[in-house]
C-alpha cells in the first residue's frame, strides 16, 4: 500500500553565473514525474521585477504558487511605494515568506538573482531548509 504524499518533485536544475556587472540564470524546460516527462516546454524561470529574475525546480504547483504570491507582494509594495522592489528586498521577501512556511513548506528549490539599484550582482540560494548564501559583488 502507498503513503499519500502532498508532495511530488517535477524535477528540473536552475543555475546562476555571476560576473562583475551580470547575472545569467538558466535552467531547463522539462517537467516529469517518475519516468514520466509530462512536458517539455515548461520554463522554471520568472521575471519578479526588472532586475530580479527567479528559477525554481521541485514541484510545479508550489513553484506556482509561490511566484503568484511574490508577484501579488511587489505589486502590493509597487502601489504603496511608487517604485520597484530592490532585488536584495525581494530576496528577504522570498526568505520571509519560505520562513512563514517552514512547517508545510513550498517544495521549492530557488535561485534568485539580479542586479540592485547601483549595479551590484545580488544572489541567494534558498531551498525548503531555509539555507541561503547571499553574495553581492
């Protein structure tokens, strides 16, 4: 008999290369269960604000929900400030929220990434057990 499991890792790798004034952020197209590929066209990357850029693999669902729940966020901060969120405030913000979660957390593995207000790289790494290096060049 098979334990119910809320649970189900889609898979996928994110990656992040920094340089003195750049951040790329990849990752791959497939989504898949088990042996099963469910698709291949299904992007992990999304776009929180014009100079932070979000990958998360795991699984789809909380993937999703989670960046609905950032974007709703920045629009909230978008409309009381009458500016962007910096990328250093929207990586707080997603370890914030990942926190809030911790005891039915997003199975989520994060990459987050972008440049702040003067041009500096800014990155975090932050995974379901909140562990996060954050670098800025």
């Amino acid at each position: 008999m098979s334990r119910f499991s809320p649970y189900d890792n889609n898979g996928g790798s994110c990656v992040a290369i920094a340089g003195a004034d750049y951040c790329v952020i990849a990752s791959d197209t497939r989504m898949s269960t088990g042996y099963n590929i469910l698709t291949r066209d299904h992007s992990k990357i999304y776009k929180l604000a014009d100079k932070c850029i979000l990958a998360s693999s795991g699984f789809q669902a909380d993937m999703k929900a989670l960046q609905k729940l950032l974007a709703a966020r920045h629009l909230i901060y978008q409309h009381q400030h009458n500016k962007q969120m910096s990328c250093p405030a929207m990586g707080q913000l997603l370890s914030n929220t990942l926190y809030y979660k911790r005891f039915f957390p997003y199975y989520t593995f994060n990459v987050l990434g972008g440049l702040d207000n003067e041009g500096k790289l800014i990155w975090w790494w932050i995974d379901i057990k909140l562990c996060s290096v954050v670098s800025a060049t």
